[in-house]
C-alpha cells in the first residue's frame, strides 16, 4: 500500500539510498551519507519536517520529495510568496508515476497553505534553500531527462517548462586545459590567484552556504594590481570530509570587463582548474542556465540536447575538455 508522510529523524539513511538510486536515471550523483544529509539538508536554520514529504510502499520508503521558501527582498527572512520543490527523487518501480505525482501535490499543499503565489520545481534562480552542493555544478539540476513520467505529470499539473539546466564536468587528473591562443594574450596582462575562503555576503547566504567550504579567486590586471573579475568555488563534501575533495564546482563567476568576455572566463576557470588539479582535486563541474526554448515549453516530455540549438551556452567548454553530465528541465506555475 503506498503512503506519504513527513519526514521523520530516522530518514537520513533511506533518504541517502533514494539519492544513490538516482544514477539509474542518468543523474551523476555525488555520494550522500547520512551525516552529508544532517550537514547540508536537514541542518538548516529554516528546514520544516512538512515540506519533505516521504513516500512508503508498505513501510519501505521508495521516494521523497523536498520544498521550501526563498528570501525576502529584505533579505532577513523567508519569502513564502515564492516556494520551490527543490528535488524530486524516486526509485525504479511500477508504481514510480503515483509515487511522483503523490509527492509534487503533497509539496504543493505545504507551499500553498504556507502562502505561495508562484511555485518552481526542480530549482530556482536564487530561490534554492535546499539540496544546494548535493550534485555536481552545486545548484539543484532541474527534473532530469531521464524522468520522463515526472516531467508528463509535471505539465498535466499546470507547470511550465522555463529554464533548462546543463551540467558539464571535467576529470582534471585526467584532462590538462589545453594552452590556446587567446589565453596566452590574456596571460600577458592578467594574472589569477586564490583569495582563500570567501566572506558569504548576506543572510541568505550564511544560511544556505555556511555548512560548505567557499574558495574565492581574483583576475587582476598586471600592471595596475587592480581586480578586474571574481569566482567563487564550491567545495562539495565527501564521507572522507575535506582533507582531498573529489569533486569542486563553480558557485559563480562576476561579468567579465567587455575586453575579455567569454574568453575572460574561459581563462579564468583554466588557470583555477590547474591549481585544484595540482591539490589533488578529482573533478570540476559547472552548471548553466538558459530559457527554454518554445519547442521544450510546449512539449510533454523534455527535447533531447541532442536536437537543441546549443551552441551559445557554454563555447568554452570543448575548449577546456569539460563534458555534459546531466541535462534537467525547472518548471513554474502560477496561482490566482
């Protein structure tokens, strides 16, 4: 018999199980414990045991599903105008569409009856409070593509497809960024170095960011000392905690002067990539955020990369040897 209750503190390790299973549907997890899980899910300042919603077949839990709120314009508190189902995550079974649609509707209720007018699923710009530093490119993925029956329900529903989310990765013990020509012209007037862990900038961030270790770098010009540009990188916990992290993502990048632009960045996160491989880091990943095109917008079940004019995204990644890892879909929907 299936059933869907809050969560209870004896979760975590069936929570981590789900999350591992996840793999079966092309999503790249990281590996999750339940001590990862109390760290960076459950510890937060606002976390609400009704808005991770567990599902049951039997007493055997086979799906969850985790919403909450964003912040305020203030920036001192929670928004609940705006809500976001963070993650959807199910195991493999018959009864996998009942699951989804039974933990969506659950977290829609706790969001609407919280005062939610507008609710993203699957992420959100800024409005994540959540599962952030869990999968690799550090922010929620959107719906993966290889949840078509989520996708199906998630439009039956109402919701609209409006930003798709693309993860790129790079084994750097294995891949070198190649020396191009436009890095060396860059090369010759700015240089890149590490500001150590970075101060988080607002309440929001100390909330949601805290529990992680933040690592800032500079692009200075030369001859002045002044810096011109700023990243940020995301440390993702591992069960063998900091000592040697498996895997680093980019949290964000400051726009680039117009001189530079794309090949600014492009540089930038080649000269990064070489310090982290010489620590020993094993992989790098960056995640990307672009509309939806009317073709996904309109369609049931989300389009193929493969069949999508991409060209624009990322040009820097073939560049630096990164490889897509993970495609997902963030849907909204509005209530009057």
């Amino acid at each position: 018999m299936l059933r869907f209750r809050s969560f209870h503190n004896f979760d975590p390790p069936a929570l981590a199980n789900i999350w591992a299973e996840q793999s079966r549907f092309g999503v790249p997890c990281l590996e999750v414990t339940p001590g990862i899980l109390e760290r960076h899910v459950l510890g937060k300042i606002f976390f609400q045991r009704e808005g991770l919603v567990v599902a049951l077949q039997g007493s055997e839990p086979v799906g969850f599903a985790h919403a909450g709120f964003g912040p305020s314009q203030a920036g001192v508190g929670l928004d609940t105008s705006v809500g976001v189902i963070c993650v959807v995550a199910i195991t493999p079974g018959e009864a996998r569409k009942k699951v989804a649609e039974g933990l969506i509707r659950l977290c829609e209720e706790y969001l609407r009856g919280s005062g939610a007018r507008q609710i993203f699923v699957g992420g959100a710009p800024f409005v994540e409070p959540f599962w952030v530093g869990i999968c690799p490119g550090a922010r929620p993925p959107g719906i993966p593509e290889g949840y078509p029956v989520v996708h199906e329900i998630l439009q039956d529903l109402g919701y609209t497809a409006v930003q798709r989310r693309r993860v790129f990765h790079v084994c750097l013990q294995k891949c070198c960024p190649p020396i191009r020509p436009e890095f060396l012209r860059i090369q010759i007037s700015h240089v890149v170095s590490s500001m150590g862990e970075v101060e988080l900038f607002s309440w929001w961030e100390l909330a949601t960011l805290a529990s992680f270790q933040l690592e800032g770098f500079e692009l200075r010009d030369r001859r002045s000392s002044r810096p011109v540009a700023r990243l940020r990188m995301l440390y993702h916990d591992s069960p063998g905690g900091w000592a040697v992290p498996r895997c680093v993502s980019v949290w964000d990048i400051s726009e680039m002067p117009p001189s530079l632009g794309k090949e600014g960045e492009a540089f930038m996160i080649a000269q990064v990539a070489n310090e982290l491989t010489r620590r020993g880091v094993e992989a790098l990943a960056i995640q990307v955020q672009v509309p939806v095109s009317q073709q996904e917008a309109d369609s049931k079940v989300p389009v193929p990369v493969s069949q999508q004019d991409t060209d624009g995204e990322l040009p820097y990644c073939e560049w630096l040897g990164f490889l897509p890892c993970l495609s997902g879909i963030v849907y909204s929907k509005c209530f009057s």
